[in-house]
C-alpha cells in the first residue's frame, strides 16, 4: 500500500490540527486542577530526543566513518525532523572496542570524529537552532588503555590502582560475576603483571571503575563539569546501575544471570554517588541526567527520579524493551500492560523516557511493527505516533524518521559489534545450535540499528565516499531521505507532524493516560487528557481492520492525524481502522 497523502487531505490535516491547538493553552501552573504530574514543567520532559549514532551518520571525509562535520553539515536536516534535542553516543577519544564505550580520555574527542574544534562548532550550530545537546557518560568502566587503568595494572601500590576493582591471585579465584561481552561470559580476568583479577562487566578492555573510591568520584565529577561548562544540556548515564559493586563479591546463586540487575546491580551507595553528583554537580547547571535502566523494581526507578530524592532526572527503562525478544513476535497486550504499568507506576513520582529503539536493539519496525514492503510504511508511522503520544520524554533513534528496517545479514563476518562476534564465539565454544544463534542474532543484533544513515539512493546511500565501516541496507534505494522529502505522504513527513502536533499539545507531554481496550490484541488505544483537554490516539498494529467503540465526546469526524491517505476512519459509534492505521482524534 503506498502511503502518500494528498495535498488537500494534508490542508484538512493542517486545518484540523491548527484547530485542536487552543490558541492560549493552559500551562499547568495556570490550571487550578493540576493532577500531580504536570506540577512540575521542566524543558527536559517537554522535549524530542533524537538519538544520533555518529559513526553511522554522516561521513564528511570519505573514511568510511561517520564524524562530527558530517553532523555539522546535517543540522538543518535535524532541525527540520521538529525535535529538540540529539543525544550523541560517545565521542570521546576510545581504541572502538565497543564502538566509543570504551573511552581513553574523557576530555578529548575520538580522532576518527575529529576534532575539539568540530565539537565545540557542533554544540553551538545546535543551540544557534534551539537544539540542546545530550551527552553520553560512561564511567562504569574506561577503556583498559586509559591512563588511570594503564597505571593501575603497574604495581598493587600504583597511586591509581584503587581506581578500578583488583583481586589478588593468593585469595583464589574470585566468585564469578557475569560478563555481557567476554567470550567466556566471565567478569574477572587474570593479570599476570600483579598476579592479580580485575573485573570487567563488559569486555576485557572496558574494566570497571572502583566507585567506592572518592578519587573516581571527584574525576567523574570533574568530566562532568568540563562538558556542562562547554553548554551540554543533558547527561545520560551508561550503565550506570553497575557502578556501585558488591565490593566482597559473595557467591552467588546459580541463576543469578536470569535477572543481573537484580542479583548485583543497583549496590549500596549507588543512591548516594547519585545524589552526591547531582548536587555538587548538575545543581549548578540548566541540564538534565537520564539512567540507562532504572533498577529491577518500580521502586527503585521511582526511588532514581524522584525529583525530591535528588538523584537522576528521568529514568530509562528496559522492560518494554527485553519484553519482545521471541523470533515469532510478541504478545500485543502483554506489552500494552508494560506501557500502562510504567505510566501508572511512574505518574506523579518520577519521570519516564519513551523509546522503542536505540544503538542496542534491533530497528523498531523489524522489531515490533511490520517491515514487509506492504506495511513498512504503515508500521512505522504507526509506531511513531506511540512514541510521539505517550507520557514521557520521547527517544526518536536516527533513521527510524524514515523507517529505516533491520538488515539481512547472514554470515558472522557481516557483523562488527563485539557482543555479536564474541557471542558467537562464545555459542560454538559452548556448541550450541549455531544456525539458531544466527537466526536471532539477523532479528536482534545490535548491528541492526548501527547501519548506515539513509541519505539518498546513491551508492553507501550518500553516507560516505568511501568503504562503509558497516554495511549500508541495500533497500537505502528505496528507503532514504532524498525519495521521503519529495513524498508529502512518507514516514519523514509524517514524523514531522507528530513532533508538531506533540510541540503544540501539552496535554501529549503532561496529560493523564487511560488505556483503552486493554484485552485487544490489534488495538493500542488510549486517551490523553489535561486540564480538561482531551486527545485519543487509537492504533490498529496488526494487518486485520478493527474497530474502537469512540469514549464519550469524542467526534470521530476530528481527526487529527491520520497516517493512512484516504483511509476513512468513520464507523458506526466508533473509529474503523485498516492494517497499521494510526489516528489522533479530538473531541
Ligand atoms: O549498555 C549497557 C547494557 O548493555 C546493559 O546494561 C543493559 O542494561 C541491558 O542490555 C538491558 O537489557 C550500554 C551501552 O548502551 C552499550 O552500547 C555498551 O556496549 C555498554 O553500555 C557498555 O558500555
């Protein structure tokens, strides 16, 4: 089905959403019936995250390698999407064990990215356009080839050797603990220099820094400072719920790796490293922080961003995420139930962020929509109008503004993530079914959602003029930024009216959710409301029509968005949706 709007149904759109927009809406603080939610403003909740990974970007020297001109030279695109902020994965100087998480120096920018001088061009460019900038700390671990680890692994009585976690050889050999990257998922590893074990959450070259130690803290504090003096906006923490450790490192029990958050993430004094840098760091700054994760429980990521506590900002929850990890699909109310949990949990208590995809899991309309030519279009769209409705700081991941799909690849060597190949190696050490290994790495490999930005339909899609570090989707022929801009119907246009009509709408940002036909599993259904405003968003995510009984005032002649040209939604009492079709309707 081709999915273009005409231009007479886009004026009627335009009509219809100049006309939702109350000309003065009610701020909360004007509203003499705030619910306990919208209390509170802040920019950080009103805004549209895009998350840009910037090796996969733009490439502006023909090295095969995204960089930070590449992004310069795209700004005005950026711009252009409506969103209001761009969360860059890291950037700073890293031997790309694991693509930047593995930083040698904290205070210098990766080479293949360029230079300090690119970087301070890139965050004025953005603030010239009102785009705050949000910036990637990863201070769980530092690159094996930092220098505080390069001289911790000298001698047991080096300055910095109580700057990472050390296991002497005498003692034996340390309880294990669970590495996600290591080949032999084993966290400590033997250094002959000391004769000792260091530990290492991710790989042998991301070893974990001992936050125990105020020195790390006040380094950690000190980097954070350098970069929201240059004018960041925001900070999302790395895997920070493994900061804190179970410093004697007790046995655990045997399946412990059913849910490692639990077992030994979120460790005494992981709280009060938190709020020690919250105040004497982000107090002094118009910024925000955002965990990766947010504990194992609903307590601890209320417990995280409370905004009483003093501890994080806004947390970013995995469960929605691990929830869909079957290759047969996923279990629509299942995962409707999370969305509402999360809400219902987090309302009036904390602050959620709102995303389906990142640099870490496969492209959102492989993974949950339909990426079949049919429905690609559909899906996607569909999908974006979630993100852009629901309450919460919504994440767009680049590339998913055009529904851009996960990539076929068959053979290992197609792969460059290290959690990929060491997995691998990993599985046939093990001699597990390796044609299943294979299967679910093309559905969920991380190297799915790092391919190459879809520029145009030129060769390596316009990303580079030289050999991609990865390889670019071939369907970049028909999926890519030059074909959406001059379809006024295609998933780029439509992503530009979500962030519009969310921009124009607090009600989309603040507002109450109430879920609708909960028990269906086509329909995600719910209603906004704020202050007496009210906004339904009705989405059918299957390939069979149905229908939604309308709640009481709503007026399924006021459509709002629809993401299907000439789709009618009218049906006796109630909205009657195609395959993928996604509305916004007012009462
Ligand atoms: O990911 C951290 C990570 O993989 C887990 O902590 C996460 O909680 C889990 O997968 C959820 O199911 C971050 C980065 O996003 C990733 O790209 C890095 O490889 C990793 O840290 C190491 O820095």
């Amino acid at each position: 089905m081709k999915q273009t709007l005409s231009w007479p149904l886009l004026a009627l759109l335009l009509f219809t959403l100049l006309c939702t927009c109350d000309p003065a809406p009610k701020t909360p603080e004007e509203s003499t019936a705030a619910t306990e939610a919208t209390t509170d403003r802040a920019w950080w909740k009103e805004a549209i995250i895009h998350q840009i990974y910037p090796r996969s970007y733009q490439d502006s020297d023909g090295d095969g390698v995204g960089d930070l001109r590449g992004i310069i030279n795209r700004l005005d695109y950026i711009k252009s999407l409506g969103v209001t902020a761009v969360w860059l994965n890291p950037i700073y100087a890293s031997p790309n064990d694991d693509n930047g998480y593995d930083i040698s120096d904290y205070r210098a920018i990766m080479s293949d990215f360029g230079t300090m001088a690119d970087f301070d061009e890139l965050l004025a460019g953005m603030h010239q356009r009102d785009i705050r900038m949000v910036m990637d700390l990863v201070v769980n671990h530092s690159s094996d080839e930092h220098q505080w680890f390069v001289e911790s692994r000298k001698s047991r009585d080096n300055p910095y050797r109580d700057y990472y976690h050390w296991w002497p050889a005498e003692k034996g050999k340390p309880a294990p603990r669970f590495s996600f990257f290591d080949v032999n998922s084993d966290a400590w590893r033997y250094d002959e220099t000391t004769d000792a074990y260091y530990l290492h959450y991710f790989s042998g070259k991301q070893p974990d820094l001992n936050w125990e130690n105020p020195k790390v803290r006040e380094e950690v504090k000190d980097i954070m400072r350098f970069w929201l003096d240059k004018g960041v906006d925001g900070v999302r923490m790395d895997a920070f719920q493994y900061a804190a450790k179970d410093t004697l490192f007790p046995v655990l029990p045997a399946n412990y790796t059913d849910d490692i958050i639990a077992a030994y993430g979120m460790q005494p004094g992981l709280h009060e490293y938190l709020r020690e840098i919250n105040a004497e760091v982000m107090q002094d700054y118009d910024a925000f922080t955002v965990a990766e994760g947010a504990g194992s429980t609903m307590q601890d990521a209320i417990d995280l961003s409370a905004p009483e506590r003093g501890e994080l900002d806004m947390v970013y929850h995995f469960e929605i995420a691990d929830y869909v990890k079957k290759l047969d699909g996923y279990d629509l109310v299942g995962l409707k139930a999370l969305f509402t949990k999360w809400d219902q949990g987090l309302a009036g208590k904390g602050w959620n962020s709102i995303f389906l995809a990142n640099h870490d899991i496969a492209r959102m309309v492989s993974k949950y929509g339909n990426d079949t030519p049919e429905y690609r279009a559909a899906s996607s769209k569909c999908l974006n109008t979630l993100l852009l409705t629901m309450r919460g700081t919504p994440y767009t991941y680049y590339g998913d503004e055009l529904g851009m799909t996960n990539i076929d690849f068959r053979t290992i060597d197609q792969y460059r993530d290290i959690a990929a190949r060491n997995g691998y190696t990993a599985a046939k050490n093990k001699g597990e079914d390796m044609e299943k290994f294979m299967t679910r790495l093309n559905k969920f490999s991380r190297d799915n959602a790092r391919t190459p930005m879809q520029w145009s339909a030129a060769e390596n899609a316009g990303f580079t003029t030289g050999t991609p570090w990865l390889a670019v989707n071939p369907n970049h022929v028909a999926i890519n930024v030059e074909a959406e801009e001059k379809d006024p119907g295609s998933c780029l246009n439509y992503f530009r009216w979500l962030t519009a009509l969310r921009k124009e709408n607090p009600v989309l940002v603040y507002g109450d959710y109430t879920p609708l036909a909960e028990e269906s599993g086509q329909l995600f259904a719910y209603v906004r409301e704020l202050d007496g405003t009210r906004l339904l968003v009705a989405m059918n995510w299957s390939e069979e029509p149905a229908e939604l009984a309308l709640p009481e005032g709503f007026d399924a002649a006021k459509v709002v968005m629809n993401n299907l040209e000439g789709e009618a939604v009218l049906a006796e009492g109630g909205l009657s949706l195609a395959a993928w079709q996604a509305v916004v309707v007012r009462p």
